[in-house]
C-alpha cells in the first residue's frame, strides 16, 4: 500500500455525534420505506411517457408535451442540491417527510388534472417532491448501515431502477387499457402513505443544533442559476443560438455570485469546502459523465437502430431496455469488487467495460444489425452499473455525517446535469451533422417503416448514410466522456473500500 493511501485510511475520524437513530430490529423497515421511495421516483417517468399518448388525446395542447417531462425533470434538479443540504442542516425525517407531501399532493393532482396546463403545473410540484425525496432517502441508507453493509445493499437499490424500467410501461398498458390514464398516478398514493408510516414508527432523530442561520439569498441564488442553466440545456433545441448562449450567461453569472456569497455565507446552502474532497468532486464528475453518456445510449441508438439498419420500433427498444439489466447486474458487481479490493479497482473496471462498449457503438455499421448495438448498450450498462454505484458510495464516506447529504445530493444532480448537457450537445451534434444533408422531413419519414417502403432506392441510401454520419459523430465524443471517466478514477486512492474509508461514522 503506497504512503498516500495510508494516510488517506489510517487517519483518525473526525468526531461527530450522530442524530439518527435505527435499531437492528427497526432497519429492515427503514430500508422498506427506501425501496418504496426509490421505487415511486424511478417508475414515473416510465410511466407518464408510455401514457402520453393517450393523455395528449384526451387532454389536447400537443405543443406543450415535452413541457410534461421537462417540468418535472427541471425541477427536480433544482432541489436535489437544496435538499441535501437541507438535510444536513435541519435532518433527514423532516426533509423527507416534506418531500413526500409535496410528491403526494402534486400525484393526486396530476390525475384530477383537466387539461394539459394544469398537468405541467403539477408535475412541477410532483418534481420538487422527488427532488427532496431521492438524496434524502440516499443519504438515510449510509446513515443507518456500516459502510460493508451499505456497500452491498447499494448494488440491490440499483436494480429497484431496473424493476421501474421494466415494469413501469407493462403496468400502465394495463391501466390505460381497463381503467384509465388518470389511475397511473394514483399508483404513488398507497406507496406514499406506506413510506410515511414506516420512518415515523421506526426512524427516530435527535436534533443536535436547532438553531441555524438559513442562507436564504444562496438558495435564492441557487434555484435561479441552477433552474436557468437546466431550462437553457432543456430548451436548447428551441432556441436560437444568440438566446441559448445569453440564457447561459446570465446562469453562468449567477452561479458566480452564488459562489462569492458562498465563500462568506456563515452556514452556506452550497458549503464548497464538501468538493475540496477530491473524492467528492471526482465522483461528481463521474456522474455527470455517466449523465451524458447514458443520454446516447438510451436516446439517440434507436434512431440509428430504426433509421440506418431500417429495424422496427420493437427491435429498437429491446436494443434500448437490455441496459437497465446489464446496469443492475453491474452494480451488484461492483459491491463485491469494491469489499474484496477497492473503490478504485472497482471503477477502473466499470470504465474499461463502458470504454469497451463506446467502441462497440463508434463501429457500428448497418450490416452488423441490432445484436451489435445491442451489445454496446449491455457493456456500456455493465460498466455504468460498476462505476457509477461505486463513486456514489466513495463519495457518501469521504465525507462525515454533517456533509453526506450535500455530498449525495452532488452525486444526484451532476448525473441530472450530465443528462441535461449530453443532450443539448449530442442532439447540436445531429441537427449540425444533418443540416447540410437532408430535411428534417426525411428523417421523420425514414423512422416510419411504413413511409420508409415509400422511399426510392436512390434516395434512401443518402439518407442512411447522412443519419448514420451524424450519430457517428455522437459515439465518437461518448467514448472521449468514457476515456474521461477512466482518468477521474485516479482521484480515488489505491486500497480505499468501503472496510477502509478514513472518514465514516
């Protein structure tokens, strides 16, 4: 073991006193009420894309259908930070509790909604609910297990967001069929109660400073520079470039601000000492990365799965889904790996496989059909599921209890931000790739197998050829993200694991 990781594990922990309290028995229901919470948070959004159809047909105001997702997902990254550090500062039960409430409330809402409108402004609530609910229960689960334990029960969160992908649009078939749209969110409501009831039976708080100084003009600051950066990423493609690029100026200048106040504040709503921690802020990389580079596997290989290899919308969703598996299968692996030997032998693995499938992807070519794609999708899932699921826990001990929401939320909102920015410059990378070629017309024609029969011989091979080129270009800078992500696991020190972390409670 080399002298820096000596230092790094051997030094003492700072001495903290711990204010959440879970008994051996009261455990398993605290991990219950974190299963249903991570559960309701990941399946909606499978659920609410698979009924949209049918909710813009009876609703109307199609203009407005990618403000349904937008506005969740907006909010949503603007009090995932919020929340975390929150939690840091008045406790884990009261933030969550709060978070359910407003998840609940904007739910049933949601289902009563009468028109499209209505929805949108819902969903906006429904999102600042899950952003509080997501780092909050995160940040309950290190607080309550050794980090050994916490290491394995990691990997088996992780497949509560597969079971939602995969799930999730089965169930809503179901309901949209025999019932209605509406009795999709209704789905949240029994589960909610159920994760209220649980942590107020069994989670028990101690506050140890009920007095704090609320950095009220850094969380105003915050929500605007976060909430206009993540608008003008969202909206990119709406805009024209000179309103894109002022959008992102003016978020640029109040994220400045944010951090000169930051710097005085006296208990900061953003404490920027938590990402001096290099391993804080290499794991913040990491999943932003992660971000982005699951924004080109999941959303633009069907294009090329349906417009260049000319493959049904069945066969490309397949090719699409099988990375939820591997992604699970992947962080049960990386559990293991990172108790038998270390947070850094773990990540360097997941970052070669996720190399390995960007390679897999930039090769892609229409004679190889979807198995090809489809194993690029299942290695890039595999070494996904290894890295990011280990930097998340790497991140959680680096820091003690006082910090480990802030530190979580981190984590959260830069795969949110990762997202957010993968696809603002891949979808600029396509649009650009294709403008000199072919109409957006064309595109939409060749993605309909019953219009691309319609098509000349003549004019189909350029066609495929120009989409292909353009998502080409997307796999060519996924892989330099993927090359990224293998540099950044150097932040972690040789011989660090979850059984020999410096800084834990």
């Amino acid at each position: 073991m080399s002298g820096e990781t000596q230092a790094t594990t051997t030094a003492p922990a700072r001495a903290e006193e711990s204010t959440t309290f879970a008994s051996n028995a009261s455990r398993p229901w605290i991990m219950t009420a974190a299963v249903i919470c991570i559960f309701m948070t990941a399946i909606e959004g499978t659920v609410v894309a698979t009924a949209m159809p049918t909710i813009v047909s009876q609703l109307g105001d199609f203009h407005l259908f990618s403000w349904v997702f937008s506005a969740y997902f907006l909010t949503q990254s603007v009090s995932i930070p919020l929340s975390g550090r929150f939690a840091d500062l008045v406790g884990r039960k009261p933030l969550l509790f709060f978070g359910l409430t407003l998840f609940l409330l904007g739910s049933s809402a949601c289902g009563l909604a009468p028109n499209m409108l209505t929805l949108i402004c819902f969903r906006i609530v429904q999102g600042i609910g899950a952003g509080c609910v997501m780092p909050v229960t995160q940040t309950l689960i290190s607080d309550i297990y050794p980090p050994a334990v916490r290491a394995r029960i990691q990997g088996y969160l992780s497949s509560i967001w597969a079971t939602a992908a995969i799930c999730g649009p089965r169930l809503v078939a179901v309901m949209v069929t025999r019932l209605s749209w509406r009795w999709i969110f209704g789905i949240n409501v029994p589960l909610g109660i159920a994760a209220f009831g649980l942590p107020a039976a069994f989670l028990y708080e101690q506050r140890v400073r009920p007095n704090h100084q609320i950095d009220y003009l850094g969380a105003i600051l915050l929500i605007a520079g976060i909430g206009l950066l993540m608008f003008a990423l969202n909206q990119a493609t709406s805009f024209g470039l000179t309103i894109f690029l002022v959008l992102l100026a003016v978020a640029g200048a109040l994220l400045a601000l944010l951090y000169r106040h930051e710097q005085s504040a006296a208990e900061p709503v953003m404490p920027l000492h938590v990402w001096r921690n290099p391993i804080v802020l290499a794991a913040t990389f990491a999943c932003f990365t992660v971000g982005a580079i699951t924004i080109a596997a999941s959303a633009f290989l069907p294009a090329y799965v349906q417009g260049v290899m000319g493959e049904t919308p069945l066969i490309a969703g397949y090719v699409v889904s099988v990375t939820s598996v591997t992604w699970m299968v992947g962080s049960a692996a990386g559990s293991k790996i990172m108790l038998r030997s270390s947070y850094r032998t773990a990540t360097t693995i997941g970052s070669v496989i996720v190399i390995v499938g960007a390679v897999f992807l930039i090769t892609l070519s229409p004679g190889y059909g979807p198995l090809w794609a489809g194993a690029g999708t299942a290695l890039t899932g595999l070494g996904m599921g290894l890295f990011q699921n280990t930097f998340f826990l790497a991140a959680q001990a680096a820091v003690g209890r006082d910090q480990r929401g802030t530190a979580t939320a981190s984590t959260l909102f830069a795969r949110i931000l990762g997202q957010s920015v993968g696809s603002a410059l891949f979808g600029g990378i396509v649009n650009l790739g294709l403008a000199d070629r072919i109409g957006g017309n064309a595109v939409d024609k060749i993605m309909d197998p019953a219009l691309r029969d319609n098509f000349p011989a003549a004019e189909l091979g350029p066609l495929m050829a120009a989409i292909a080129a353009a998502l080409h270009n997307v796999y060519l800078v996924t892989g330099l993200l993927a090359l990224a992500g293998l540099a950044v696991t150097r932040a972690l020190p040789r011989g660090l694991s979850p059984t020999n972390a410096a800084r834990d409670s």
